[in-house]
C-alpha cells in the first residue's frame, strides 16, 4: 500500500514538473518569432522530454534508495540487532556539508572575487577600497571559524549511546564573550566607515568646486552645468514644461547662462560637485570607477563631491581597451527602462575641458525662450521682468 502511494505521489509529481519546465520551456522561447519559433518546436519539445526524463530518473532512484534503507533498518530490528544510526549518517552529512561548502564559498571568492572592479579611478577611491578589503577579510575570519565549529560539532559530537550530553542551561561568561567581542569589532567597523564618509565629503573645498547638477527621470538622466558665473540657477519641480525639462527657475540670474550637456565631461584632479535630483521615482548615482554613488531621492537635492585622478585616455591605456568609456548609471531598478538608464563620463585634461565646455548648448533654448515669452533683442539682465512662469509663481 506504501509502494503504491509511493507511486500515485510520484505520478503527481511528475505531472507538476512536466507542467513546470513547459511553462519556463515556452517562456524561454517568447523572444524566438516567426520561422525561429516553428523551427525551434522540435527542439523545445525534445528539452522538456529530457528534463521530465531526468525528474523521473531522479524520483525513481531517490524512492529505491529510501526503500531499501527502510527494508534493511526494519529486517535488522527484526533480527534484533540494531538499525540504521540515523545519527551517524546525520554527523557524516554536517561533514560533508562543511567540506563541500567551504570549497563552494572558496571557489567563488576565486572566481566571482577576481570580478572586482579596476583601480580606483578617484582620489578618495582608495579608502573605500581599503574599507572594503577590512570588512571582507574580517567577516571571511569569522565565517570560516562559526562554520566550521557549527558542523564541526555537529559531526564530532553527534548523537551516540557511549556519550551523556552536558546540559548547560547559562553560562555568564560565554554570553560576555559573545556579546562583547562583536559589538567591539562592528565598532571599530562602523567608526572606521564614519570617518572614511567625512574624509570623502569633506576633503574637497566647496570654494573652486565644479558644480554640476545630475537630474534621473524615468530614464535618463539629464546633466547641466554652470556657465561662466559657476553658479547654477535654482529649479523649482512646478515649473517642469517640455521645454523646461529641469524645471529651471529663471527669476534666478545664476540660471540664464546654465548649459545643457550630453556627456558629464570632467576636467582630472579637479574637485567635482555633483549635485543630484529626481523628478519621478528614487534612481542612484553610480559610478564605479570612482567609488560614487549615492540615491537620487525625489524632493530630497543631495550630492557627492570626488576628484577624479585618472583620464579616460589613460584609463584605456590602463584596461587595454581601447573603447573603454567610464559611465555613470543608474543603481536602482526604477522600472523597465532602468537596465539603460547609463551615461558617458569623460575624463579629460584642463584645456580639453575648456575647450569642450565653451562648445556646450545654453540650457535656455531659443524654444524655451519663446515659451517664457523672453524677447531675444533684450541682454540677460532686464529679461527677468518679462519671465512670465517666474512671474506667476
Ligand atoms: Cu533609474
């Protein structure tokens, strides 16, 4: 009766499986269309044959082995002497367990670890670097020590007649140790990190800084620099027009020669401000290279301030890539289009930059010039009367 419920259990797995891998079978297909997708029928269907084939294998050598290891336990109880030592097989499991483990947790550190990003590409890339290696190789030390002794213990002290297990209801000092040694390390961790944090949003002067505001929207993002006052003009989230994408006050004078950008070109060794907004949903800043990143909150302006070190030139000569581009994206999943939500970061020398920045587009676009009613013939300076939205509000 047990073998045939066995079988009826094992007839509705089956079926479970079979549905299973045609489902993800059929999804894995969706982008194959047309000619592909028919051409392809034979081979889908021989891949759900084969894994339903293997499910079975499976079911059915997993049942044999469990059989056989009842059968035998109960004809050696019969027979008086002693079953299975469930226990026994229980300790050998841990230690198996904690072997292959600890070749798994080995291998990826090797494999996956080597997957690290290249040098640090900022002057305060370093400390965060070194931040990093500590707070890994410390968790490393006390992953291999905890793991070991939990299936260490569970296989060198596991269930046996020949042994009485110690009860030990409470134990002060064990706790203080626990308790204590923990909280100092995570201590020591958390103030270094403190510390690492203000180094990094301190260490460069507000004064001389290159401001530069990143904007995130469902998706992209939107760079705008100063003009020749180095100052940008404030933004207001109610004045946002298709022509005024930013939302750009222009009562604010800093705002008239703010420019648009294409590419967040930086000048090397130069102290950056990045000043960061969203209008929709909460995006991130990232920029690996440099060790930045920082969320771009809807309605909360922050911003993150580095020196690049290295060019983009010399960073190709670094990789050995010719094409290599640094690239400021998007770290948060904000929705379907977030995987392309990138931008090209530039590293250039001094000159380049001036010679790049004079070439940039004034962000008041003779579309929106219309649009506030500014008439063209009057110098920046008396228009601010005639900015009807800033007039408004
Ligand atoms: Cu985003």
């Amino acid at each position: 009766m047990g073998f045939k419920h066995l079988i009826n259990s094992k007839k509705t797995l089956s079926l479970f499986a079979a549905f299973v891998l045609f489902g993800t079978n059929l999804m894995a297909q969706t982008p194959a269309q047309g000619d592909a997708a028919t051409v392809d029928k034979g081979a889908m269907w021989t891949g759900i044959a084969y894994y339903v084939l293997l499910f079975l294998v499976a079911s059915v050598c997993v049942a044999i082995v469990g059989k056989i290891l009842r059968v035998y336990d109960l004809t050696q109880k019969m027979q008086g002497k002693k079953g299975i030592n469930w226990n026994g097989v229980m300790g050998i499991c841990c230690a198996i367990f904690i072997v292959a483990g600890m070749y798994g947790s080995y291998w990826s550190l090797t494999v996956q670890g080597a997957m690290k990003l290249p040098e640090p590409a900022s002057a305060h890339g370093g400390s965060i670097d070194d931040m990093f290696t500590t707070t890994t190789i410390l968790t490393l030390i006390v992953f291999v020590i905890t793991q070991i002794c939990l299936f260490g213990f569970a296989f060198v002290y596991r269930g046996s007649d020949k042994r009485k297990a110690h009860f030990l209801p409470h134990n002060n000092t064990i706790e203080k140790v626990w308790t204590i040694i923990p909280a100092i390390v995570l201590t020591i961790l958390v103030v270094f990190g403190f510390f690492t944090w203000q180094r990094v949003m301190t260490s460069t002067e507000v004064k001389g800084d290159i401001n530069i505001d990143v904007t995130g929207h469902q998706f992209a993002w939107e760079i705008r620099y100063p003009g020749t006052d180095g100052k940008l003009g404030s933004t207001n989230f109610r004045l946002y027009t298709a022509a005024n994408k930013l939302g750009v006050d222009f009562k604010d004078r800093n705002s008239f020669d703010d420019l648009s950008a294409d590419t967040l070109v930086l000048p090397v060794n130069k102290s950056i401000r990045i000043n960061i907004h969203a209008q929709d949903v909460i995006h991130s800043v990232y920029m690996p290279h440099f060790r930045v990143q920082l969320n771009a909150v809807p309605g909360l302006p922050t911003f993150f301030k580095f020196v690049p070190t290295i060019t983009t030139a010399k960073m190709k000569m670094i990789t050995g890539n010719a094409n290599f581009e640094y690239l400021l994206y998007c770290n948060k999943i904000c929705g379907s289009g977030h995987w392309n939500m990138q931008k090209v970061v530039r590293v250039v020398s001094q000159a380049e930059y001036q010679d790049w920045i004079a070439k940039q587009k004034p962000y008041l676009s003779d579309q929106l010039r219309k649009e506030l009613h500014f008439a063209d013939s009057k110098p920046a300076n008396q228009v601010s009367a005639s900015n009807r939205l800033a007039v408004n509000n």
